[in-house]
C-alpha cells in the first residue's frame, strides 16, 4: 500500500480524529500535514483549548508519518510542549517529516493560522514487523 492508503485506511477507522474533525492536508512517505478548527467543545474552563486537542492534532501526525513507511507503527513514548495559548476560532496544523534512518523519533510542529508555533511534539515510535495490506 502507499503512504495515501494507508492514512486512508487509518483514518476511516479512527473515530477519535473523525470527531475532531481532522483533515488530512498532505501524505507522502516520512511527511504529513493535518489541520482542525477549534470550537467551543473543545475549550476548558477557561475558554482556551484544552490541551488535549493540540496534543491529539500532533498524535495523529505523527501516527500517520509513522505509518506511511508500511509498516504499523505505534508510539511507545510523547512528550508536548505547549508555546502560546489557542483559543476557540483557532485553525491548528500539525506539519511532521522525517526520513528513513530517523523515523523512531518524530517531533511534530504545531502552529496556529498566523503561523505562530503553539506547540512542540516529540514521540518514540515503536515498528512490528507487520506490513500494511489492504
């Protein structure tokens, strides 16, 4: 399967990114681009982003790159560092890339629609040695 089919595939099962209503902008091999708009049910009490959104924007991301090089690929450890607030109206995206010989350990970007970085991800990727079929 290529990269696009497997995200394809992924993301049909995945409820979770389907609620947050993900959108997948880009899927090559080692890169992704996601983005989603904030809305009121995704604030805490105090009427910013919970931080769990930005953190799943970037779980996703990174899931997918990970997945792209064919192989299921699941997180073994993450980490966020949250930069500026995110309020509701907010358009996140989440850029990651990497290439072959780094792909265990992906950090995400997360940035806000001036383009500002509100987050950083990092995770360590753990391969099976099972293949994407279809």
């Amino acid at each position: 399967m290529n990269p696009k089919e497997i995200v394809n595939q992924m993301f049909s099962n995945d409820s979770f990114s389907q609620w947050l209503d993900v959108k997948i902008e880009e899927v090559i091999k080692g890169r992704c681009v996601v983005s989603l708009q904030v809305s009121n049910l995704m604030t805490n009490g105090f009427k910013i982003a919970h931080g769990g959104i930005a953190y799943s924007l970037a779980d996703s991301c990174a899931a997918f790159v990970a997945n792209s090089f064919g192989f299921i690929a699941i997180t073994k450890s993450s980490n966020i560092y949250y930069l500026k607030k995110v309020n509701k109206g907010d358009h996140l995206t989440a850029h990651c890339a990497t290439t072959e010989l780094d792909k265990k350990n992906l950090e995400v970007e997360i940035t806000n629609q001036h383009q500002e970085l509100v987050a950083n991800y990092s995770c360590t990727i753990h391969y099976t040695n099972e293949q994407w079929t279809s």
